[in-house]
C-alpha cells in the first residue's frame, strides 16, 4: 500500500473515530460475520469474509464512513479470517486490528 493511500486511510479514520463507536461497530461486524458463517471457518476464504464484511460496511455506513470501512476491510480480511480460525474473541480480532484498544 502506498503511503499516500495509508495517510488516506488513517484520516478517515480518525474522522470516523470521532463521530461514532468504531469499537462497538467493529465488535458487531465481526458478530454478523460469525452468525453468517455460522462460525465455521474451514470452507471460509478470504474473499468470501471480504465480500461479506464489505456488505456488511455498505448497510452500516455511507460516505466517507463507508469508504473507511471498506478500506479497513479490505486491508484486514486476510488477518480476520485467520483470527477467526484461532478462536479469537470479537473484542480480540478488534483490538488485534487497531479499532479497540
């Protein structure tokens, strides 16, 4: 990733951070994804988790909160599948990823 596009990305957000609970949000993604694949990960791919997170950002969010999730997501997908397969919390994969603290 270029740092351009990373200067980008961290702006976002920072804008998001401060109009909503990007914690609680992320927590609540990962459950959707959880009871989407019924939490079995075996057969899950990267793209299959991406493609559903990535739906799960558009019907959360608009503008430029949508856009920051996305690109999270687009970012993390790999990390989270692998996450999810090592029986990490929602709050873990979460803070692992920089969104909770």
């Amino acid at each position: 990733m270029s740092r351009l596009t990373l200067l980008v990305l961290c702006a976002l957000m920072a804008a998001v951070a401060s109009q909503i609970d990007m914690c609680a949000t992320c927590t609540t993604m990962c459950g959707d994804a959880r009871a989407n694949f019924k939490n079995t990960w075996g057969p899950v791919t990267v793209n299959d988790l991406k493609t559903f997170m990535e739906l799960d950002c558009k019907n959360k969010f608009s503008g430029a909160e949508g856009l920051a999730c996305k690109a999270f997501v687009d970012q993390k997908s790999s990390q989270m599948l692998d996450d999810f397969k090592a029986g990490l919390t929602d709050q873990q994969i979460c803070v692992k990823g920089g969104i909770c603290k």
